[in-house]
C-alpha cells in the first residue's frame, strides 16, 4: 500500500502570473467556545453541527460578517535569472517578473486597519483590498510578524465601508463548535464553508520556521486563497484567521487542496501581535535556543543546546527533560513552547528538569528570537 506524502502548505493562494510562497515543511509536532445563546426557529434546518440550541445560522452568520471580509490581492516583483535567451548575455542580473498572489483579511476597526497572514502579504510591492460590495483600495503593509504569520495592512477608506468583525476568546474553543470559513479559495471570493473544531492546542510552522502553538485545527473546507480570512465561531466571531492545510491533493499548478485538515492562528495570538503593531511596538518573542525532540513522555526533552544560547548560558544539555517553567508543569514539547512566549525576552524563569534521575531548577534568562532557522523554542 502506497504512502501519502504528508506536506502543510500556506494557504494563501496564487492567481495567473505567479504565486506566493505556498509550501512550508510539516509542524515539528504533532481553544472551548462561550456563546450567548441566541434562539432562531431558522435552527431547525441546520446542519447537524450547528443545531444545538445556540448561535447563528450558516446565512446569518455570513450575511453579518461578510462585509468585514475582505479579498486581498498582492503583487511583487521577482528576479529570473538571465539565462542569454533571445540573443541575451549569459551573464548580468537577468530580468525581473512580476507575480500576483491572493488571500483575504479581517476588517479589524473602523480606522481602517486589516488582519492577515505575513505570508499573505511577505515581499509585496503593491497590496490592493477589494470589498463584497465590488469597491477596491490601495493597501499599506503596517507590520508583520513570521513567528506567528500575522500581518495587519491599513486603508485609507471612508468609515462606511468598514464593518469590523467581532473577536472570539479562541482559547475558550471546544472539539466539535461550529466553525464557518470566508474567504478567496482558488480566486473565488467570498466563498463561505462550514465544519467543527477537528482539535485545539495543535502546533504549526511559522513562515520562518519557528512554532507557532495553540492552533485550531477544523474540518471546514480551506484552499489556497483563504489565507488570512477569518474562521468565525457560532455567532459569528473570529476564532482564529485560517492559515495553513495538511493535505495529500495537489491541483495540476502543484497547490495544495482541502483533505479536511486545516488550521487556524488562533484569534488571541492575532490580536496581541495586531495590538503590538498597531502601537509601533516591534514585535519580540522570548527565546531559549534548544532543539526540542518532537515527542516525549512528562515533558519537553531537549535534544541539542545552541552554543552561546540562553539555554547553554543556564547549563542546559542534551537528553535533559523539561518539566516546569515557574512551577508550571509542562507535559509536552508543545507546552514549552506555549509557556515560552508568554514571556518577555529578558524575564529569568526557574525550568525544572530531570536530568539522570535527578531533579534540578535551573535559571534561565531568556533571549530575543532570532529573525530566522529557530532550534524549536
């Protein structure tokens, strides 16, 4: 029997012309849903899934939220190599080729500020933001983040147009909420599927290849171009903004499409990273320089020590098993990294640690993440 291949691919989709970057290596490894209840007698008509007793509609909760949606089209310029065709040269810089990518956004507040996936946006030249009701603007970058793949864009559009989506509390997520997807797959805007949460606390890979934790996995139909649109809960709020599929299925232009395993950043990491760029703060993450094994039992067990890292400094080594920050217990690689960053570069934290049967606290003052090529934490 023939193996799949297993791949997680951005999803922030390509148009004619070109793509932007869609394909990153699998995650290293491997949030309970609060609602006011609102009582429609439309629910009995609903999917399985949604019909328990609270929340919106399928309908209602596209026809409320659809307007925050927007569709993003991003175009950049990349450099081919001159390979002397047409009587070219075989040497000089080669010639440069524009390429055109598409995923969506959030509409965050009324000043005209925009939630997205970094990827979505990674090496623009020129961002247009294009409304459901056919208007377009000119967008600019504000900020991004690669370690956790979130970017906010800025229009300059009348008050009017902006209908802000409300924010869910993802780590109140629950396996089997409703969940309903918006967004641009394959260059189809505001295209709306439905699904459950698959799992919460799941881990995925930054664009630059750091952890990105406490994802939410769903079942709901997600594509390239969905990028960076919003995964919204039983009454309509952002759980999360979808960001990457797991798939087996490939397009003939070699994209990743639906197998039913996609994720989500989850809402509570957007709205921090969003709320740091928005205040002109550059966005840091707490780092200690191990490389982690991808699974272990009672804890995070430390493969390889950077040398001259925060770890090394504090006397880290190999084979050391990780089984608190602060007196909270850790039971997983995943859970290190999580308790990671909630702290500040610079903060000293107490790790527990058996080391031969011994169990010792170690000091350690975390670092400042390096911009790329991470060792897990």
């Amino acid at each position: 029997m023939s193996k799949f291949s297993r791949w997680m691919p951005l999803i922030g989709g390509a148009v004619a012309g070109g793509v932007i970057a869609l394909v990153i290596a699998s995650a290293n490894t491997s949030t309970r849903t609060v609602t006011t209840t609102i009582v429609r007698p439309e629910q009995a008509a609903l999917p399985a899934s949604f019909n328990k007793g609270s929340g919106e509609t399928v309908n209602q909760i596209y026809r409320a939220a659809s307007p925050g949606v927007v569709d993003i089209i991003v175009t950049s310029q990349s450099q081919s190599p001159n390979l002397g065709f047409f009587g070219g040269g075989g040497s000089g810089g080669g010639s440069s080729q524009t390429t055109k990518g598409e995923g969506a956004g959030v509409v965050y507040n009324k000043s005209g500020d925009i939630l997205t996936d970094e990827h979505v946006v990674s090496g623009a030249n020129s961002v247009m933001v294009n409304f459901k009701d056919g208007k377009s603007y000119s967008a600019k970058v504000v900020g991004t983040d690669p370690s956790t793949d979130v970017a906010v864009i800025h229009v300059d559009a009348p008050a009017s147009e902006l209908h802000p989506i409300p924010i869910a509390n993802s780590s109140e997520a629950q396996v089997g909420d409703p969940v309903v997807a918006i967004g641009s797959p394959f260059s189809l805007p505001e295209t709306t599927t439905t699904g459950i949460v698959s799992q919460t606390g799941r881990s995925i890979t930054a664009p630059n290849n750091y952890t990105i934790p406490n994802a939410i996995q769903t079942d709901a139909a997600i594509n390239p171009g969905n990028s960076g649109g919003p995964l919204l809960d039983g009454n309509g709020h952002v759980l999360g903004l979808n960001d990457q599929i797991e798939t087996n299925n490939t397009t003939a232009g070699g994209e990743g499409s639906s197998s039913g395993v996609g994720f989500a950043i989850p809402s509570n990491t957007a709205v921090q990273i969003a709320n740091q760029i928005l205040a002109g703060k550059t966005v840091k993450h707490a780092y200690v320089g191990v490389l982690l094994s991808g699974t272990s039992a009672g804890g995070a067990e430390v493969a390889q020590v950077q040398t001259g890292s925060p770890g090394s400094a504090a006397g880290l080594k190999a084979r050391d098993l990780i089984t608190a920050i602060n007196g909270k217990t850790v039971t997983s690689t995943d859970a290190f990294i999580a308790t990671v960053d909630n702290f500040q570069p610079g903060k000293t934290v107490t790790m527990t640690i058996k080391r031969g049967g011994k169990t010792l606290n170690l000091k350690v003052t975390l670092g400042t993440r390096p911009a790329s090529n991470p060792q897990g934490g």
